[in-house]
C-alpha cells in the first residue's frame, strides 16, 4: 500500500516514514478546513482513515468544526471521488445521553458521516494508551512531580483503556475485509478500572508514590476553571468533567455494535503494556 499521512505539522510525524519501505509512506501539510485541501487529499485513493480530533476547543480548532464540519467534508469528497473504504473515529459515549459539548459534536459528525457515506466504518475506542499517548504518560507525569494527586468526580468513573496496537490491528482486518465495513466498533480494553486504579497501576510502574485525593464534583468544578486559567491547555476542561460522569466502557446491551471479538481479536492488558514506556 502506498500510504498519505495528512497532518497540521508534519515535521512531527516524519519518525512515521520510517515504518515503511522507502517511499511507500508520504507526509502531506493539511488544513481539513479546506475543500479543496480535503479533495486534493482523497482523490485517488482507495482508503481513507479519519484520526482528527481534539480534547481541548482553540480559536481554530473548535469540536463543531473538527468532528462534525471536517468529518462532513472528508467523507463528501471521499464518496464523490471513489474512495471504496472510509473509517472514522469516533469516541465511546456517543449516544448515552452525556450533556458534554465534545461528546454532542461527535454525534452530529456520526449522524453526517452516515448520511452522506454509505458503508462507512465508525470505530469508538475508550481511553487508547501507548508509547506516545496523552493519557497514561500524563498522569506518569503528574505522579512524578506532584506530591498530591487530585481526582476528579471521585476518581470513581470506569475506563477501559484499550492499546493502540490492538486498534491498528483491527483497522488493518477491517480495510482488508470489506465483510467488516459498514459496522460500528466498540473498542475496549479486557477490563474496565476506575480511574483511581488506573493512577495506581501508573504509580506502582514508575514506583512513585504519591497521595491520591479524589474530589467530589463541586470541587472538580472549581479545579477546573482554576487549571482554565494557566497557560497552555487546562489539566481538565469544564466539559471534560461532563464525560466523567458517566462510565467509559464499551456497551453490553447493544448487540449490533461491534467488539474486538467480532475482529478475532484479544485485547491487551494496560498492565502488560506500559512497562515497556513509562
């Protein structure tokens, strides 16, 4: 496969040239606010993989426009130009009543996504952790030089933290069996932690010990709109604290979403994981 990796900075991704034979993988400087950027980008190709999102709103980088108006162009230029193959992620809790701002703009970009690309593939993985991830290497960061760990809403939500390894795996089955397009994937880890858990494992991994204090949710608030006023992006948002109320695990009721089982595959646990990079 010849494969374009389209990013806002590509001097931050020119490691991935390396992963391939020389030539096979290209790196292209692109703005998804762009139609014609978009189209240039698509044109001719076979698959496209949609990987845009964002945490944290900036002044050009708003969840409407990236996860509904962006998701919208690529999948309009990706019908209109051929493309056989489409896959979008998404993000677990889409349509589970969460009043968060985030969470709503990747519904609306679901609900696009469907009427304008018939067949496409919709992935939604919990909290994805690896070598280079902004999850578990922050809050290794935290246990490293805070002597107090703080926990918002108690640090009682339930995450399934799901490897990226595993996620790749199951994009490359997808893409290779057009049987398993056109499905929603839920992709989760082998079991669900706590978030308090979670900040345990991490703690026992790089061996500092630190006193976890979880806060209730008037107090998370407050925390976040302290962090709000720092430089650079907030520790947690307002709406991110929106997302913690309800759990982050794949849903069980639903049987026409999809899992890692429909794909043959056995998640990995976090615990063999993140020895290797913390």
């Amino acid at each position: 496969a010849q494969i374009n990796v389209a990013s806002r900075n590509t001097s931050q991704a020119i490691y991935l040239k390396s992963f391939g034979e020389v030539g096979q993988i290209t790196l292209t400087n692109a703005n998804v606010t762009h139609e014609k950027t978009v189209h240039n980008l698509v044109y001719g190709c076979d698959t496209v993989i949609n990987l845009i999102g964002t945490l944290n709103e900036g002044k050009h980088s708003s969840f409407q426009e990236l996860h509904h108006n962006a998701i919208a162009r690529i999948a309009r230029h990706s019908w209109e130009s051929g493309v056989s193959t489409l896959i979008h992620f998404s993000a677990l809790g889409v349509k589970r009543g969460i009043n968060s701002e985030y969470i709503r703009s990747k519904e609306r970009g679901e609900h696009e996504l469907r009427q304008i690309f018939h067949g496409a593939t919709t992935i939604r993985p919990s909290a994805v952790f690896g070598a280079e991830d902004q999850f578990s290497n922050k809050f290794a960061c935290i246990s490293k030089w805070m002597p107090i760990i703080c926990l918002p809403m108690g640090g009682k939500t339930q995450l399934q933290p799901v490897y990226v390894g595993d996620i790749a795996k199951a994009v490359a089955k997808i893409v290779s069996d057009s049987s398993l397009q056109g499905q929603i994937y839920e992709l989760g880890g082998p079991r669900a932690i706590t978030l308090r858990e979670l900040v345990e494992i991490i703690q026992v991994v790089t061996g500092h010990k630190r006193v976890i204090l979880p806060l209730p949710k008037w107090l998370s608030i407050l925390m976040a709109g302290l962090t709000k006023l720092k430089p650079g992006a907030p520790l947690i948002t307002r709406d991110q604290l929106l997302t913690l109320e309800r759990n982050n695990i794949v849903s069980l009721e639903n049987t026409r979403l999809k899992k890692f089982s429909d794909l043959g595959i056995e998640p990995t646990a976090l615990e063999d994981i993140i020895p290797s990079y913390i």
